[in-house]
C-alpha cells in the first residue's frame, strides 16, 4: 500500500485533476489511483488506473492535512476548486497556462520525445483504435504510464527549478 510520506519540492503541474478526493485514495495500492468509471469521459465501465508521480504524491501530502477527507484542491468551503478559481489562482501566480493545456503541453511533450502513441493517449484517458482492436486490447500499459508520468513530473520540476 502507498505510503503519504514525501514532502513538496516545488509548484509541480500534476495529473491528478481537480476533483480528486483524499477519500478516493483510501487503500491505493503502489501510487495508483482509480478515478471511478463514472467519473470518465468515455463510456468506460471499468476505473481509469493512474499512477501518481513522486511529485503528484508530494502535492497531495502537502495539500492535505493528515485528518482531511474532502478535495485535495479545495475552496475555503472545502468543495473541488471550480474552472473559474483555478484560473484566478494562475492568474494570481502570473501562470499564462490553463489546465487544459497542461493536457496539451503533455501531448505535445510526449511527441516530441518519442513516447509511443498508445501510451501517451491512454495517459490522458483516451479511446485508441477501432471498437475492434479495443475489444482486443487487455493492457492499460500502467508500467508504461508509469514510467512516462514520472518523466514528465521530473521535466516539469526541472524547469520550475530554471525559471
């Protein structure tokens, strides 16, 4: 079972979205967190497996005191931040970006260093291929996300670190 023991180095830009509950990572097993199937955007049946880097883990432990069971990234109602408070807070912190191009800064990152295609759209939670070849596929590749979630992390507190 993970552990919540790391400590934060930085503003790290992580793929854990906004909604995530304290509560939902209750009994993760090695990092990896089950967004519940209803909560996809596909007609999904089954829970989207993600790992959680170094960093994203980090975050948690420092968004979360150790008897909060609400949001991780919450208002001061305790509710998941909303589209338009996420934004004042990048605006706040003179961040240009949004959270849906952080999903396309990744896109874009992976491209450009040779993550396969599969991998890079299933770390994003996307339909790949035909309803044929799905119905073939067994593998989320969750050693693959894995890998490429932590390289990411690693890229983006790198240049955290430069800027």
């Amino acid at each position: 079972m993970a552990t919540r023991d790391h400590t934060a180095g930085g503003d790290e830009i992580t793929p854990a979205p906004r909604t995530l509950t304290v509560a939902s990572l209750d009994g993760m097993e090695e990092w990896v967190w089950e967004m519940p199937a209803e909560r996809r955007k596909t007609n999904a049946t089954e829970p989207f497996r993600v790992p959680l880097s170094d960093a994203a883990m980090a975050v948690i432990d420092s968004a979360c005191p150790a008897d909060w069971d609400g949001p991780v990234f919450a208002n001061s109602r305790g509710k998941p931040l909303s589209d338009a408070a996420m934004a004042r807070i990048l605006d706040r912190r003179q961040i240009a970006a949004r959270p849906h191009g952080f999903r396309s800064s990744f896109r874009d990152w992976c491209e450009a260093e040779g993550v396969r295609f599969e991998v890079a759209e299933f770390c994003l939670d996307h339909a790949v291929g035909n309803r044929v070849e799905r119905a073939y596929r067994r593998d989320d590749l969750l050693d693959a996300r894995r890998r490429v979630l932590q390289e990411w992390a690693d890229f983006i507190r790198s240049s955290v670190k430069e800027s």
